[in-house]
C-alpha cells in the first residue's frame, strides 16, 4: 500500500526500530537541530502522547498482562493512536509544527503484524480508521541486532511486557521493518543504529533536509 504525505503545513516524522534501538537518542538530536534552524518542533510517542494514550500505554506495557491476546493488544494500541492523533498530532501539523513521534502505526504493522501473525490487510485497515488517514512524511528505522538492542534497553529499565516477548518474536519484528522499507523506500529509510550517535544523527539529518526544502 502506498501512503501519501501527511498535507498539512508540518512535517510528521516517526521513528522506528526494535527496542533499545536508539529512537529517543536520536530525537532529541534533530529536536535540537531543527530547533537551532528555527522550525517549531513537537515530540511525542505512542502509545501514549495524551492522558488517554498513556492510560492505554500503562496496560499494554504492564508485565502482569501476560494473558492479554493478540487481538486485545492491536484494538489497545489503535485506539491509543486515534486519541492522539486527533489531539495532538494534526492539530500541531496544522499550526505548521514539526511533529517527531517515538513510533507510530508501523510499529504496530511490525509488531503485531510481523511479530504476532495478525493479518497485514487487516491491520493496515485498522491504520486507516484510527490514523483517519494520516501517515508520517518520513520513517526512520534505526537497525540494530535484537540482542543488542534488548541489552540496551534492559540496562535503562526492567523488561515491560513487550520486551518480555521470546528472542524469536523480537527478530520477526526486526525483519518486519526491514520489509517495510523496501516496500516503501521513499517513505521508510533504514539506517544503521550501531554506530557512532552523531553519525547516525549526520545520516537522519540527510534525509530531513530535502524535506524541509520541499514546496
């Protein structure tokens, strides 16, 4: 499926990967960049990003869920994301905000999708309603070795319910994003998050820049 850009006077660019991948590293490295360019830069994350969606965050996180199905999980995460996007995310856009978002649907695509065996048609329907539409201008998927990436998010925090998932899952997750991007290579750019954070924050800064020159 081929998704358009957003159409509002922002820019919405999400941030993907497996866990410990670096997204919120990286964020706060073009927050900082675009903000020294003078744009007007909005972060937030999913799930969560309103009372509502941090509400639903604290369910879908919570370890001692082990029992909730795959369905519960992607009905929780996308109603989520339908409160925040028509809270917060299009009306930034519309004031002309900047919007960079620590994951948003393709994660759920990935997820619950490549990770759970849910029904790809299904879910990108599901992505339909809830986004009402709405798809980032830009993804960046920071790639790193699950097991790297569980290490690392291990070391900040003890496993949410998510992290939780077997070795197996997290890797179905990982090739699930590297497929997304080479079906859409315009949208979804993959970069290599074993590097160095300022280079990889160079190489983000590369693919944001065309965008902001854009008409």
């Amino acid at each position: 499926m081929k998704h358009m850009r957003n159409g509002s006077p922002g820019l919405f660019i999400a941030f993907e990967g497996v866990e410990g991948c670096g997204k919120s590293t990286q964020i706060i490295h073009l927050k900082h960049y675009l903000e020294s360019q003078g744009y007007d830069v909005m972060i937030t994350r999913e799930p969560g990003g309103t009372p509502i969606g941090e509400a639903i965050r604290s369910v879908l996180l919570e370890p001692a869920y082990q029992a909730m199905t795959a369905m519960t999980e992607v009905l929780l995460y996308e109603a989520a994301r339908a409160q925040h996007v028509a809270e917060r995310i299009r009306p930034a856009l519309a004031a002309g905000q900047i919007v960079l978002s620590d994951r948003f649907a393709d994660s759920t695509t990935a997820y619950q999708c490549g990770g759970r065996g849910l029904s790809r048609e299904w879910i990108e329907r599901l992505h339909t309603i809830a986004a009402d539409g709405l798809w980032p201008d830009l993804t960046v998927v920071l790639d790193v070795p699950v097991a790297m990436g569980l290490e690392r998010a291990e070391q900040e925090s003890p496993r949410d319910r998510i992290e939780s998932e077997p070795l197996a899952f997290h890797e179905r997750v990982r090739e699930a994003f590297l497929t997304l991007a080479k079906a859409e290579p315009h949208r979804v750019k993959v970069i290599d998050g074993t590097r160095n954070a300022e280079v990889v924050a160079a190489e983000i800064r590369g693919h944001v820049d065309p965008l902001l020159r854009r008409p």
